[in-house]
C-alpha cells in the first residue's frame, strides 16, 4: 500500500466521523514500516515544525517516523478496538435511551396516571407550607354543617385559640378524593404557657436559680431560660402538646348532643367524638425545617450515632425511649454475635462431647448476657430520664384522668379538684371475673388450634416420606396456619381492646401497660409454640436450628418490607392519584409542566399518530401544564396515620426471645438479630419521616412495662435453657450413667444456680449511675440555697415594711405575722431535673 492510498483511507476514516465530534486515532503501516497516526476532529490539527504533514483532498493528517515515537503494532490495535467498541457501546446507549424516552412519553399519553410515576415528585405534586396552623381537626366528608358549627363554638370557649374553619380535600379510602371541613387550630404565646403549667412541663430554670428543670408556673415565669423570646422557649412538640391538651379538656355540659351522640355531663368531647366518627382525625402539622435536619442527620445518616436529643425534641420522649432502647439493644447485640460465630466456629460439628460442652456453656452465657443487658438499660434509661426531665414523674394520683376515663364527678381527695371517680372494686370485679376467664379461654383457643396444626403437618410429613404422595400436600398446614393466626390476631385484639375499655383504667401509662400484658399473651404463645413444640415434644434439635434460622431471616424481612417499602409505595400511590384528579396528568413529553403548544406537537412525533386534540382535551392539558400545589395540611391529611411504637416493641421482644431462649441451639442467633437490627433502626426512622403523619408527642419516664416483659423473659430463658440441657442429650452424653432422677436433680440445680446468678447480678449493679443521682443531688442543694436566700431577702424586706410603720394593731400585726410565715412557707420546692 502506498502513501496515496494510506491518505485516502485516513481520510474515509475522518470523513464517516467527522459529525460526531469525537476524536480518535488509528494507526497504519506503509511499505517502509512507517507508522502514520491519524487524529480526527471536527477542525483541522495544528501542525508543528517538527512533523511531517501533508494534504489530501482538503483533509490533515499528521505522521510520525519510529525515529520519533515507537508504536507497538499489537497495542495499537487493540487500543484502535477499544475505542471503537466504545463509541459503539455510546451510540447505541444514545439509541437505547432515545426508544426508551418514545416509549415513555407513548405510555404517559395511553395512560396518563403512569406520568407521575415516572417521573420525580416535585414535578407532579408541591406541598405548601402550612404556617398558621399547629394541628387540624378533620371532619368525614358529607358532614353537616350544623355539627361543624357546634363543635366550633365549643372550641371558640377558649378565646385564645385560634380556629379557622375552611373546606380541604383529602384522599381517603382507595385513594378517592373527599372533601371535607377541618379546623386550623393554633394558640397565643399566654395560651401556650397557660397550657404548660396545666400540663406541669418541665423548663430549664436560669443557672443563677439552680439550673437543671422545674415544673413551669406562670407566677415563677422569669426564672426560665427564654421565656421572653417564644421561638426559643416553644417547640413545635410543646404548642402540638398543649393544643392537644386544651382539646381534650372540652367538657359536655348537662344535655349536650350532636346528631345522635348525647354527651354525659362533664364527658371529653373530642376523643367521644373520634370514638364515634365525628371527627374522622386530629393530626400534628410537621415542621418542615426539623424535619429535614432529622432526614439527613437521623435517615440518610446509616453509620452515626441516633440524634436522640433532637428525636425527644421533635417526635417525643416516648418515640426517643423506643430509638434510645432499640440503639442500645442493637449495640449489645453484638456481644452474643460474636460469641456465638466463635462457638459455631470452634464447637458446632466438632467432636460430640466438645459440641455438648459448648453447650452449656453457652446456655450459661445467654441467661448472664441477658442480665447484664437488661441492667446497662436500666442504667442508660436513667441518664436519658434525667436529660429529658422525666426521672422525677408526676405520681399518677396528681396526674391528669385520660380522656375517656369514665365515673361519677367527685372531689379529689389528693388534689381538691373535681374530677371523674370509679371504685377500685368495680376494676377487680371485672378485671377476675370477665378479663381472665376470656384471656384464658382465647390463649387456650389458640394453643390447641396451632397445635393440632402442627401435628397435621407431621402427619403430611410421614405420608410423603413412607407412601409417597405428593410434595405439594406439605404445604396445606402451613397454609391453613396462615389463615388462621391473622384471624386470631385480629379478634384478639378487638377483645382486648374492649376488655380494657371495661376495665376503665384512670391513666394513660396504666391503660398501656395492661393493654400491653394482654397483647403479649397472646403474641407470645403465637410466635413461640411452633419453637416448643419442636424442642419439647419432638425434641428435635436439628429441625429447631432450621425452624429458629428460619423465623429469624424471614420473619423480619418480610416485617421491614410490610413496615416500611409498601406502606412507602402506597403513599405515593395515593399522592400521585391525588395529584391527577386535581391537576389532570403530566405532559406526556416533558418532565416539568411546559408550553402547551410544543406539547401538542410532540405528540403528533411520538409515534406517528395524527390523532386530533378536542377542546376539552386542549383544556385538560392547559390545566395539567399548570402549577400543582397543593397544601402541607391535605398532603398529611391523605397519608397514614402512626400507630404507635407498640409493634415496633413487640417485633424486638419476639427477637429477644428468640436470642434468649433459644440461641443456644443455633449460636448464629445473635448474628441474623444483629444485621437486622442495623436496617431496623433506619427503617423505623424512615417511617416517621417519609411515610407517617407527625405523632403527637408524650412524655415518659421510660418504656414502661416493656421492661417487665423482658425482665419476665430472661427468667423464662433460665427454664428454657437448663430444659435444653436436660432434653437435647448433653447431660447424658457427658455424664452416660446418669439416670433419670439425678438429670432431674441436676437441671433443678442449674436452674438455681442461673437464677441465683441472675439475682446477684441484679442487685450487684445499682439502677441509677452514681453520676445522675450526684447531678441529682447537687441540683436540689442549688435549689435549696436559692430558696433559703431568696426567704431571708423576703423576710426582710417584710421587716424593714414594719419598721418603718409608726404603730401596729395587734390585729394587724398578727395578721402581718401570718401572711410572713405564709410567704416563707410557701412556694413550690418540688425538684425535677
């Protein structure tokens, strides 16, 4: 080949490229072993002194001797496919996306509700912020107005709340748009306080008074910290609180009535009106600033520490125990993760007598780490309590009566206000009487239900393995196991439910924490009898392995995926629906709303169609082209409302179980718990922040009786785990001439030796760390001394007032004697860090 011909091929290479601007090389060889390098651009090359250039049909190239520059033929090569194969590999992803796009906008156009999903929210749906507003009531759609107007002028009692009264739409069942009246409710700055001091919120006092936090009072209002400034010294959690509180203080005078619901005198409107759905919500409005501090500090952030304190602030100290409680279980959850790899590792499918030893001694390990675990809580519960301003509660005797608590109007002997009484008696009566016997029939219910499942799912076992039948015959127990337990569940709870209504509990902790031990029965025979059964009555350990193995990964995926991803895909369902039957659908074109025109024109490209728009059609998309905005109080309207951290609580107890008691069957227990506790965190974070509505805030000293519960399951771990030595063989495999008697002899030894173990743990470690109850200590001498100052300062400014009085009658002078000591006295001493 000679030179003209090499030019006239590097010229056909430019030439076939030159539209794509892309640059290039390639390499060719004369017949006297030149190599010339051909760089192709959309301009010519600029040629230096030192090249060899020339021109070939008003073309450049550039060619270099081996003198200059040495090229490997082989390198040069593979280099030149190389870079073929990527253009290639770009224009086709050009291509791939070009058909991907017509596509797109084809489907967006047949199906015009498919736009919002492909494309990103805030081009079908932008939310408003609703500034005027703390909470909302909402009314069901189709509500009269008379009753609107009622519950109105019941709210408007209270003159410094803020009530404004308009008609919004909320999507509500299968995403159908409603409209409905609902109030905007918000307060004064006086109200507020007010409303802190009826509630005894705690604010932090000025470090010159003693700092640390007091109950607020009005009269002492000056002594806290930003009390003039309301932004500062108000959250958001405390007007939602107050608010709340001042709605649930609504009595029912004698004969009051709304449609068919009559009303006893003195009886809560508000939740006597949700009970009945007459109001159809009450919800907190979010604050979009914390919230977003909390997306990207808390959500977004997988590998930090939890911002606990902005948790309390913003959701509550009742959702910050539950996040606080969960981190901290997590975190100890890495102890029996890595004990239990080790003792898979060096023990499981060694030797029998190593693996019998192992054992035992892990069954020992469980019931110490659990202990140790549940008292480090106790101690960390104390330190958030008292940083929280809830490690000194009110008594519940001086708590306010919840709403819904029912019996005839009595002065309280305690405090002197009137207020709702119901015997004790009454309570016992019920609660021995109807409570346990139902409880006990139901708990029975079930257990025989599951059981006799169970044994069907043997019997199906035993017909496949010895006569053959079908395999899919298997799967029929584990079906009608599925059907049932949701219907268990789902009437349990509404007896429940009933239950303790009935039993009419005065306060809301109290309420909870009974409802909470009739649920727990329940779940705890649902989620542990499969687990007994294996382990006691066929006592088969390598089927309890694969049971526990298979409770502990498929259980708690499907769980995060019922949590968090559907409810997640559900939401946005609704809001996209929302947003096309108030706004039409998306440009089938275009991403963001855009000329109507060009609209109308790419839509005739799309794919050929020559379909002509009719004016209702033009309109449609004129409206869908437009803004969509829509309000921060109907977008939270329409989304789920939380239920609480009650699930959430008994998903990690189940999990606690199943590390407790039987872990040491299956070591590698502690390990699923742990990896799926990393994604729990974030995955119950993500609920509150992207799926629900704002939870109303509550405070609380801790988690209540979720503590009992696990307290109450690590003893039931001693019995379970020195049974397991008793029945899995390791006893007799370790000790062959043992009999019957003495294996009795020797688990009742054990069982002793743990739990005796676990009690001088318990008492070893102290409740409260020596630094809180030192805090504790210096805060009330602080206050004490203040006190003490501020009484000899009033004491003689009340002396220097009767000095200087010419003369005093005895009467007035006893008087002025009484009202001295009176103001001494007196004042408020009561300490709440």
């Amino acid at each position: 080949m000679d030179l003209g011909e090499e030019n006239k091929m590097c010229s056909q290479v430019w030439l076939s490229e030159k539209q794509t601007g892309q640059k290039s090389m390639k390499f060719f060889q004369n017949s006297n072993h030149d190599h010339i390098l051909i760089e192709r651009d959309l301009y010519p090359p600029l040629l230096g002194n030192n090249e060899c250039s020339s021109k070939h049909n008003g073309e450049y190239f550039r060619s270099e001797s081996d003198e200059d520059r040495e090229f490997d033929e082989d390198d040069s090569k593979r280099s030149w496919k190389k870079k073929k194969c990527l253009s290639l590999d770009s224009r086709r992803w050009d291509n791939a996306k070009e058909s991907i796009s017509k596509a797109s906008k084809m489907l967006r156009r047949r199906i015009p509700q498919s736009g919002h999903l492909m494309t990103a929210k805030k081009f079908w749906l932008q939310t408003i912020p609703s500034n005027d507003c703390d909470i909302v009531v909402a009314f069901p759609p189709d509500t009269p107005e008379s009753t609107v107007a009622w519950l109105q002028s019941k709210i408007q009692r209270l003159s410094e709340l803020t009530v404004i009264t308009r008609t919004l739409t909320f999507s509500r069942q299968r995403a159908q748009l409603a409209s409905c009246f609902a109030f905007q409710i918000t307060a004064t700055y006086p109200a507020f306080l007010r409303g802190l001091e009826e509630m005894h919120v705690p604010k932090h006092l000025k470090e010159e008074l003693g700092g640390g936090r007091k109950e607020f009072s009005l009269a002492e209002g000056g002594n806290f910290h930003h009390i003039e400034d309301a932004e500062k010294f108000l959250t958001s959690a405390d007007r939602q609180s107050v608010l709340l509180h001042f709605l649930n203080g609504l009595r029912a005078e004698k004969g009051d009535f709304v449609g068919d619901i009559k009303f006893r005198e003195g009886e809560a409107i508000v939740p006597k009106c949700l009970s009945c759905g007459i109001i159809s919500q009450v919800y907190p409005l979010h604050e979009n600033t914390g919230l977003e501090v909390l997306q990207k500090s808390w959500v977004q952030k997988v590998f930090g520490l939890q911002p606990l304190d902005k948790i309390s602030e913003y959701f509550g100290i009742k959702i910050a125990f539950y996040f606080a409680w969960l981190g901290h279980y997590t975190t100890a959850l890495t102890v029996p993760a890595i004990v239990g790899l080790a003792f898979w590792i060096f023990f499981c499918g060694r030797a029998e007598f190593l693996e019998d030893i192992g054992f035992v001694l892990f069954s020992f390990f469980n019931v110490i780490w659990a202990t140790l675990y549940l008292e480090s809580w106790k101690r960390r519960s104390a330190e958030l309590s008292y940083e929280w301003g809830t490690i000194d509660n009110r008594d519940e005797m001086l708590s306010e009566p919840r709403p819904l608590y029912q019996g005839e109007d009595r002065v309280s002997e305690v405090t002197g206000k009137p207020e709702p009484y119901y015997p004790a008696w009454k309570r016992n009566f019920f609660r021995y009487f109807v409570t346990a016997p139902v409880i006990l029939f139901s708990l029975l219910t079930v257990f025989f239900s599951v059981f006799l499942i169970l044994e069907f799912q043997q019997w199906i076992d035993f017909l496949i393995q010895e006569k053959n039948y079908f395999q899919f015959i298997r799967y029929i127990p584990k079906i009608l196991l599925a059907i049932i337990i949701p219907i268990f569940d789902g009437f349990y709870h509404k007896v429940a439910v009933w239950l303790n209504d009935m039993e009419n509990h005065r306060s809301e902790d109290t309420y909870e924490d009974h409802f909470v031990l009739k649920l727990l029965l329940f779940q705890f025979v649902n989620s542990f009898l499969a687990l007994f059964y294996t382990a006691f009555y066929l006592q088969d350990m390598d089927k309890l392995k694969e049971l526990l193995a298979a409770l502990l990964i498929t259980r708690q995926v499907v769980g995060n995926i019922k949590e968090s991803l559907i409810p997640y895909a559900k939401k946005q369902i609704k809001l996209a629906k929302m947003s096309f039957d108030l706004f039409g659908a998306l440009s089938p074109t275009t991403t963001e709303p855009n000329d109507v025109t060009e609209t109308l024109e790419e839509h005739k490209k799309t794919d050929g169609d020559k379909h002509e728009f009719t004016d209702s059609e033009k309109e449609s998309m004129r409206k869908s082209s437009g803004p969509r905005q829509v309000s921060q109080v109907e977008v939270e309207g329409s989304t789920p409302q939380y239920e609480g951290t009650f699930d959430d609580y008994l998903e990690m107890f189940i999990q606690f179980g199943y590390v407790t008691l039987f872990s040491s069957a299956y070591p590698l227990a502690g390990l699923c718990a742990l990896l799926n506790n990393l994604i729990e965190v974030r995955s119950d974070a993500f609920k509150l922040c992207f799926i629900h509505q704002r939870p109303f805030p509550q405070r609380v000293q801790n988690i209540g009786s979720w503590q009992t519960a696990m307290e109450v399951m690590g003893i039931i771990g001693v019995v379970v785990n020195c049974a397991l030595i008793g029945l899995s063989g390791p006893v007799h495999r370790i000790f062959p001439n043992i009999t019957g008697a003495q294996t009795v002899i020797l688990i009742i030894v054990l069982e002793h030796i743990m739990l005796l173990l676990k009690l001088l743990i318990s008492a070893a470690i102290p409740d409260i760390p020596h630094s809180v109850a030192q805090k504790l200590a210096k805060i009330e001498y602080k206050r004490r001394e203040v006190e003490r100052m501020m009484n000899k300062q009033r004491v003689m400014e009340i002396q220097g007032r009767m000095d200087s009085k010419d003369s005093i009658s005895p009467v007035s002078g006893d008087l002025e004697d009484k009202e001295t000591q009176y103001e001494i006295e007196s004042g408020d001493t009561r300490i709440i860090a």
